[in-house]
C-alpha cells in the first residue's frame, strides 16, 4: 500500500463528509452567501484536488514508505503516549493539575521511558513539584487544584 | 525620519528593565529550543505563551519574538557540531558547517554563523523599521476584495514555495480552510458543525492545534529516533575565523541578508527557502563550486545569514497587515490578540509601543544572542545530552498546561490529543503540517473578505479582478499559476512528488 495513495485517499474521505455537512446549512445566493456557501466551496476543491492527487498516486511505481514501517514497532510507542496523554486529560480536572502532573510523569517515565518504577516515580513526583512551583507559583497560571483544593 | 523617530520611541520602550529581562529570556529559551532537535520556534513560543498572559502586551511580544529569532540562531549550533538540524532552516548549514567542523573549523563556523546571523538579523530589522510603515499605510486603502486577494495570493505562494509537493500542499491549505470555519458564523450567527460542544462555537482553537501537530506529533515521531550522535566541542581559542574566512564570507552575508529579508516577505516556509535558495546562488557565483559540501565556509555564511533576515521579514506582513507569513509569526498574532491587540494597519498609530517597542527590541535580541551563542556554545550543545526519553514527558504536560492556561477548556486538550495524532499520521504521509495551521488562522478572515466583497458588489465575482491592487494581484496570481504548469509540462515534473524513504 502506497502511502501518497492512502494520504490522498483519507483526504478525499474528510472532504466528502466535509461536504455533506457544508450542503446541509443555508447556502444563500451570490449577493448574500449564506454560512454554508463557503465551506461548501473548499470542501468541493478539496473533493477535485484530493482525487487528482488519488490518481496521480497510481503512477507512482515505488511506495514511498512501506506498511510494515509505518504500522511495525512505532506505533505501539505512539499508542502507549496517546493512552497516557488521553487519561491525563479525563482527570485534568477532577484529579488536579498537580496530582495528574506528577502522575502524568511516573507512568510515561515508567511505562513508556523504560525507567525502574521507584525511579520513574521519583522523577514523577519531583517534576510535579517543580512544574506546579514554576507555573502555580512563580508565573500565577491559574490551573485546576482538583481533590488537592 | 517618522521611522527613525518611532525607533528612538521603541528603544526607550525597549531598554526599561522589565523588556530587557524577557528579551533575555526569550532568546536564551528560543536558543535552547533551536538546539534542542524536535522543538521548534513554534513549539518555544507555544509553550511559554501562558507566560505573556501576566505581561504587558508590549513585552510578552519582545519575549516570544525573541524565541522566534533566538531558535534560528540555535537551530545552526547542531547542524555545525553534530550534523542534526535543530530546526529546518539548518539543514543546509549541515552541509559545510559540519565538515569545517571535522576539519577542526568548528569555532569559525558557529563564529560566522553567528555574525551573518546577527548581521542579516540587524539589516532585517532595519527593512522592517522602514518598510512596515510605508506598507501598513499603504494597506489602509485596503478593502474586503483587496485583503481576499492578498490572502489568496499569501496561500498560493505558500502552496508554490512550500516544502512539500504542491499538490499535497494545496490538499492541506484546503483541509486547513475548511477546518476554519467550523464555529459560530461570524455573520450569522449560524453554528457550524459544532456537534452541540460549546468550545467548537469559537472555532477550532489555533492554538491548540498548533501544539498538536508541532509539538506532540513532533514528540511522536522524535520517539522512533534516539540515536545518540558524536558530538564536535569547539575549543575557545579556535573560535575566531581567520583573515581569509573573513574575507570570503563577506559577501555571502551582504548578499543573504537582502535575499532573506525579501523570501521573508512570503508566506510560506520562507526561512526554509532562503537558506536553501543562498546556499545555490553561492554555489552558482562561486569560483569553486566543487568545494561546496566539503567544508566551505561561503556555505555556511550566506544560509544562516539569510533564515535569520528572513526570520525578521517574516514579521512585515504580521506587523503591517496583520497576515501571519509561518505558523510561529500566527502564535505571535494570536498572543497580541489575547491582549486585545489586532495586528494590522492600524497598529502603527494605535500600538505605537507594541509596533517600535518589538522592533527595537530585536536589535538588543540580536545584541544579547550575539554575546550568548559564541561563548555559551559549549553549554548549549550540552542540552543534547538529554536523553529524548526523559525529556519528552515533560514537553507534553506543559503542552497541556499552555493550552489549557489560555482558556481553562478541557475540549482544548483533546483538540490538541487528536491533532498530535492526525500530524502524526501526516507526516508519516509525507504531507507537510505547516500549511494547515496557517489556513486555519488565515481561512475565517479569508471568509469574512469574500463575503462582504460579495455582499458590496451585489454578487459580481469581477469585483475581485477590479481596481490596480485587485488587478496586479490577480495578474501575479496568473502567472504564477501558468509558471507552475509551463515547469510541470515542458522542464518536468518536481522530485518530491514521492518521497523515497525506504
């Protein structure tokens, strides 16, 4: 599988629904176009742009970068980041700036750094420490304190 | 004379304690970020912009503009040492700096680096100084057709300059316009694709999609990279140039400094383009092209002499026509635009401070960054030493902290999650993420312009071909459209239409 094809390909998708969308709000006329005129407008090139870049595509002999590549180790890495950084987000809030900092820190130094648990803790806790000294205290931005509050 | 006096104004603006202190620390912190592979300007001033929030607008503005031209300054100290471009302007400084490098010509190459750095700094400055005041004055007879057109032609010139293949520039530019209008209609009040989520009534956050697809894509993908490189310590003593270097390099940092103030001008990956276009017209007047590429100090001159004049002409059409011309001069906008500030025409007679007080104080950026990359050079290519590992769990929380210190929105966070995800997967499709956060910024005001220039001629589509600025435009747009099309038919097709990366 090639990757401009499949790039191109996902593009044509978005614009498709993109355009879907844009047709289903007033359109207005050319005196008064109305919310969906230009959506409807760059949604439609996008359609024509990413289906030249789609055929265009299958010309091209080589794969510029092959599956295995792309879906091979890498994105176990990525998954694991787009995990933590998901939890971290849900509990912003409830948990606290600080508490979610520090604990933001211990799992990825552990789970994804490779650091011994003790270690990755420690480095957890006083990144937390220091993070909430430096922006809570020193720069006054004003973050959730969640449970801690 | 109004230039000169408005810079004597700036100066005294610049050198009160407060702008001294955070022009210091935004081209120290530019520097660490252009040293530090995988973070870029934009990455720096996104993540102190919550900074500027306690500031004045006048210095949150000195500081992230010293970022800006502080991580051009530090992106050359990797590719001269190590041969890694700490940010992409650099790529080309690899070339020659590194092997002068391994010939023991280190110290004379980040010597020269930094003296056509701070030189194409100063001259850019300078253009500024005089052309961003004759230019906004100029824009104030600007209307809606007027500012659709240049903001059209700013995107083709994007499209046609860019990194990327065209075609997949332009698929991006579109995503990235369409993406802008999702939100309240500005004249309507319609809400568009919003799904019910309030936060999507103001649109999709710059910002956070800015971090996303700069700063955790980028963490992403530096993941998969950690090798570690040998790193070449200049020696103190060899850090001056000798007679000859000097003399060759004279002319390569005249003619960089013209030539990347006016690419800065463009939109686009203008930096980029003006290192790389420097680096071939010194190679093409040069009595020894052979020796480009084997350590030549004419190609390290005239590029790091270059993206930093263009660094500073990047930030005429911010300043004048409030039109960001990269994404890191859009973080800028967004900054003046929390505190109330609309770059543009006006800001020169309503922001005087604002306007000289950031172009004076890029002289005493260029001053302090001068002072600090040639003798510190040995301490900044310590923060390479860092293992990735460690230091990217702590670029992501205060990626979260940035965003979410500027709206206290959760919504933004998960915007900023998904767009790490989707810069990912575009960058692993060769699709350059640049343009898209730059339409995304351009794509509302682009809208509003058409509009009303609809809306003013009662519908008549020629309202964009009329009047001489309309016309010039439309003309220039033609021909580079024809230009394109007449390279793709009878000289051939660009490279880079697939990458090979296997």
């Amino acid at each position: 599988m090639k990757t401009d094809r499949m790039g191109y390909g996902i593009l044509l998708v978005v614009a498709a629904v993109g355009l879907g969308f844009s047709i289903s709000m007033p359109f207005g006329d050319l005196q008064q176009p109305g919310p969906g005129a230009f959506p409807t407008f760059i949604a439609s090139f996008l359609i024509i742009v990413s289906a030249i870049g789609l055929l265009s595509s299958w010309k091209i002999k080589n794969a510029c970068l092959g599956w295995h590549q792309f879906w091979g180790g890498e994105l176990k890495v990525v998954f694991k980041v787009m995990i933590v950084v998901a939890v971290a987000i849900y509990f912003f809030e409830a948990l606290g700036f600080l508490l979610i900092t520090a604990l933001f820190l211990s799992i990825a130094f552990g789970w994804i750094s490779g650091f011994r648990p003790v270690v990755a803790i420690g480095l957890g806790a006083a990144g937390g420490l220091c993070a909430w000294l430096f922006f809570v205290k020193l720069l006054q931005v004003p973050l959730p304190e969640g449970i801690l509050g | 004379m109004e230039s000169l006096v408005g810079l004597g104004h700036g100066f005294l603006i610049a050198f009160t304690p407060e702008n001294l202190y955070y022009c210091f620390v935004g081209v120290l912190f530019g520097t660490v970020v252009g040293v530090l592979p995988g973070l870029g300007p934009l990455g720096g001033i996104a993540i102190l912009l919550p900074v500027t929030f306690k500031l004045s607008p006048v210095t949150g503005i000195i500081m992230l503009a010293g970022i800006y031209y502080g991580a051009m300054y530090g992106g050359s100290t990797t590719s001269i040492l190590m041969r890694i471009p700490g940010e992409a302007a650099s790529v080309v400084t690899c070339l020659d700096g590194y092997e002068m490098s391994r010939k023991g010509r280190a110290g004379a190459a980040l010597f020269i680096s930094a003296w056509g750095s701070f030189i194409g700094g100063n001259v850019s400055i300078l253009g500024i100084a005089f052309m961003a005041p004759l230019l906004a004055r100029f824009a104030l007879r600007f209307g809606p057709p007027e500012m659709f057109a240049i903001m059209a032609l700013a995107l083709l010139l994007l499209s046609y300059l860019g990194s990327g293949p065209v075609l997949k520039t332009v698929g991006i530019l579109l995503l990235g316009l369409f993406l802008g209008t999702v939100g309240m209609d500005a004249m309507t009040g319609y809400m568009r694709m919003t799904f019910g989520i309030m936060t999507l009534s103001d649109g999709i956050g710059f910002i956070p999609v800015a971090m996303g697809l700069f700063g955790v894509s980028e963490v992403l993908v530096s993941l998969q990279d950690e090798e570690v490189k040998k790193v070449i310590k200049p020696k103190l003593k060899e850090l001056l140039p000798n007679r000859e270097e000097m003399r060759r390099s004279w002319g390569p940092i005249f003619r960089g400094s013209f030539m990347g103030f006016f690419i800065g001008l463009l939109p686009g990956a203008a930096h980029i383009v003006s290192s790389f276009a420097s680096y071939v017209m010194e190679k093409k007047l040069s009595k020894r092209p052979q020796d480009f590429g084997t350590g030549c100090i004419e190609g390290v001159a005239g590029p790091e002499t270059a993206n930093n004049a263009a660094a500073g002409g990047a930030m005429i059409p911010l300043l004048s026509l409030g039109i960001p011309s990269g994404p890191a001069p859009a973080v800028m906008m967004i900054a003046l635009m929390i505190h109330g500030i609309s770059p543009g025409p006006l800001l020169m007679t309503q922001e005087p401070d604002v306007f000289w007080g950031v172009i004076s104080s890029m002289y005493v950026g260029n001053v302090m960054l001068i002072i600090l990359n040639l003798p510190l050079v040995g301490l900044f290519v310590n923060f390479l030493r860092i293992p990735f590992r460690l230091l990217f769990p702590c670029i992501l929380i205060i990626c979260m902290i940035g965003i979410y210190s500027v709206n206290g929105r959760i919504a933004e966070l998960w915007i900023m999650m998904i767009s790490g995800g989707v810069g990912f997967i575009m960058r692993r499709f060769n699709f350059d993420i640049a343009p898209l956060v730059l339409a995304l910024i351009i794509g509302p005001m682009m809208e509003l312009a058409f509009r009303q220039s609809l809306m003013l001629s009662a519908g008549d589509l020629r309202i964009f071909f009329q009047g001489p600025i309309c016309l010039s435009i439309a003309v220039v747009m033609g021909l580079i459209v024809f230009g394109y099309f007449f390279r793709l038919m009878f000289i051939g097709k660009p490279a880079d239409v697939c990458r090979e990366e296997t």
